[in-house]
C-alpha cells in the first residue's frame, strides 16, 4: 500500500507541475495550449485509475508518470535553454507564431508525445517493473483508448470556425493527415522493437534517434502557418 501511495504522490506531483506552468504561461502560447490539452488528459487518466479501471493499477501509474515526464522533460530543456528531442522542437520554435492555430499547436504536442514520447515510457515502465511490454498492453491500450476518445473533443473545442468545414481551408488538409489511433499503433510497435534492441544499444540508440526525427518533421507538417 505505501509503495502505491507513493506512485500515487508523483502522478500528483505531475498534475501540479502542470497546472504550475498552465497558470505561468500565456494563454496563446502554443505550448500552452498542449499542456492544456495534455492536463486534461492526465487528469481523465487519473479519474480513470481512481475508479479501478485499470487492470494493475501499478502499472498505469508508472506508465502515466514515465510519459508525462518526457514532456515535463522537454520544457526543462528550453527553459534552460538546451535543445529539447527533435520531436518537440517545432511546438517550441513556432509556439509564438501569428499563423499557425491553437489547434496545430495542440496535435504537434500530441504527436511529439505520442509518435515518440509514449514510445520510450513503455521500455522505461517495463525496466521499472521488471516486466515484458505484453505485460503492459492492456495498460497502453486503456490509455490509447481514452486518448482517441478525447481528440474529438480536443478538436471540437479548438475548432477556429464554421470555415474548418470548407474542403478549401488548409487546415481541413492538415487535420486530415494526421490520426492519433495510427500514430498510437505505431508507437507500440516502436515499444515492442526498442524493447527487442535492448541488447544492442547502438542500434537501439539509432532506432530512437531515427523515430525523433521522423515524428519532428511531421510535427513541422503540422505547424505550417495558415492564412486567416
């Protein structure tokens, strides 16, 4: 009971990091508004495993506090001003430009976090519990699946217009190039290669540079500054 009372004080201490920086950054703020985003997820996530949904509860909360600490992660990078992975680099570079919408913003942070970043904190979860990512998949599936079901809603509310539904906006073009239930199948099959690579860490270090780099560049896809 204390070594799950304890996993349970770092989910917390993940909630208020944050809710630390959604109150310091201003609101337009394109990481501000994945942290927003992000926030509410954690917290869904968090609901989720107080109501016992999860089937080991130790492994969903190492599993959240594993993720969310690559994101919290990226932002110490910046703010001390060394250079975060190269999929959170386009969130950070244009997260102050006029042109691109709070809801590019929102889907770059979502595919940084989950096209690598998720990637990464199950091989992490499963050196902390001593466990194979099989012994986990019922976990990242319960946690994909809240995901998928809250990008709707993400979508919805960040939603710039009645003009989004214009097949000529380009935005409609953007958002049909990217899909969170692709990229989280994607990114447990990276889990299960990076798990497997294990042994060979030179591969599995190029493997993990190779997966940065890609879901970089389709985050800067997805900031590409838009008309009005």
């Amino acid at each position: 009971m204390a070594q799950l009372e304890q996993f349970t004080t770092s989910v917390d201490a993940v909630v208020s990091r944050m809710r630390a920086l959604d109150a310091a950054l201003p609101e337009r703020d394109g990481v501000a508004v994945f942290n927003r985003v992000y926030l509410t997820v954690t917290e869904a996530v968090d609901r989720t495993i107080d109501a016992g949904r999860f089937t080991d509860v130790r492994a969903a909360i190492t599993l959240d506090v594993r993720f969310a600490e690559r994101y919290l992660a990226a932002v110490d990078a910046v703010t001390a001003e060394r250079r975060p992975p190269a999929c959170w680099r386009p969130l950070f570079q244009f997260r102050r430009h006029p042109g691109v919408r709070p809801l590019q913003f929102a889907l770059a942070g979502i595919n940084a976090h989950i096209g690598h970043d998720l990637a990464l904190a199950v091989v992490d979860s499963c050196r902390t519990l001593d466990c194979e990512p099989a012994e986990m998949e019922d976990e990242f599936d319960r946690v994909g699946d809240l995901l998928v079901s809250l990008e709707e809603r993400i979508r919805e509310d960040l939603m710039p217009g009645p003009d989004l539904l214009q097949i000529a906006d380009p935005l409609t073009h953007l958002l049909g190039s990217w899909s969170l239930e692709r990229a989280r199948d994607a990114t447990w099959t990276a889990a299960r290669a990076l798990w497997a690579l294990r042994g060979l860490p030179d591969v599995a270090q190029e493997f993990t540079e190779r997966l940065d780099t890609a879901v970089g560049f389709a985050g800067r896809m997805l900031l590409t500054p838009l008309p009005d």
